[in-house]
C-alpha cells in the first residue's frame, strides 16, 4: 500500500466510511419506516377509521393507505439523506426533476388527446344548433332520443331505456339524422 498515492488512500477511505454509513442510514431507515407505518395503522384502526370511511362511501382502507404512506415517505428521505452521504443527491434531483416534467407533460397532453376534439365538436354543435334536448336522432346504429347535450358529449336514450353516451367529435365525422320535438306553444 505504500505505492498508493496519500490522496487516493483518503479518497477510498472517505468514500468507504460514506458508503458504510449509507447503508446504516438505509437499514435504519427502512426499520423505521416499517415501525411508524405500523403504529399509524394500529392508531388508526383503533379509532376504526375504515368503518367511518365505508360509511362515508369510501370502500378503499384508509388506514392501510394513510401507513403506507408515512412508510414510503420515511423510505423516501432515508433514501435521499443516504445518497446525500455518497454525495450524488444533486444529479439524481436534476435527472428526477426533468422526468418529472416529461412524465407530467406526456400525461397532459394524453389526457387532452380526446378532449379538445369533443370540445370542439361541442361548439360546433352548439353553434349550429343541430342536437337538442328531446330531439330523436340516429346516428350509425344508435337511436334514440336526446337527453342531454353538453361541451363534451352527448346523451342518448334508447327504446330499450338503455343510456348512451356520444362524445361530441363523432358527430361531426359522420352523418345524422335528427328529428326534431315539436315545440309546444
């Protein structure tokens, strides 16, 4: 070892010792979060939270939900505070943080995918007044009568009562047939 250069030798044991108490900091960590998410939900179970929330109409179990994330919250900062200690927080923020906003953008532009044409086709409807409330239309193999025409769709009932809902770009991709209530005077 004594070929080895001073400097490296504090670089290796520097980074050894950071490494080490890294994993401390992760082993203790994920201890910890397991027993707080634990207590939470016995805490929680005890003032029979689920019961409250399935009355309120809640089927889903609030306090394993509410545990499971201070579990993964303690995870969390145990896993930051150990990359702090190897020192590669910074970078790992700057590449989370851009696919944060690529994640966030590509599920922006999918949910309004389909939105904005039937905006459009809404407008399009509205301003031409082609579909009313009570108006009998076919359209491809839906007949019905309308029960309701918003921005978005529109609602249809059948003969056989059954409910359907047309969003609002098809009408304007394809032909129909209206037969207009008669307007009582």
């Amino acid at each position: 070892m004594e070929n080895f250069p001073a400097f490296i030798m504090e670089l290796v044991d520097s980074f050894l010792t950071n490494f080490t108490l890294a994993v401390i900091i992760l082993f203790f960590g994920f201890i910890i979060g397991k027993f707080f998410g634990r207590l939470i939900q016995k805490g929680l179970h005890e003032f029979d939270l689920d019961k409250l929330a399935k009355k309120a109409g809640i089927k889903a179990s609030l306090e394993e939900l509410i545990s499971t994330i201070i579990s993964y919250t303690i995870y969390f900062f145990s896993i930051i505070m150990a990359l702090n200690r190897v020192g590669v927080t910074s970078a790992l923020f700057n590449i989370l943080g851009g696919a944060v906003i690529v994640v966030a953008l590509i599920a922006f532009f999918l949910s309004v995918r389909d939105f904005i044409p039937n905006m459009m086709g809404g407008i399009y409807l509205h301003q031409k007044k082609m579909i009313k409330e009570g108006d009998t239309i076919k359209f491809r193999a839906i007949e019905g009568v309308v029960i309701e025409t918003n921005l978005i769709e529109t609602k249809v009932q059948t003969k056989s009562k059954d409910i359907i809902h047309i969003p609002n770009a098809n009408f304007t991709k394809s032909e129909i047939f209206v037969k207009r209530q008669k307007e009582s005077k």
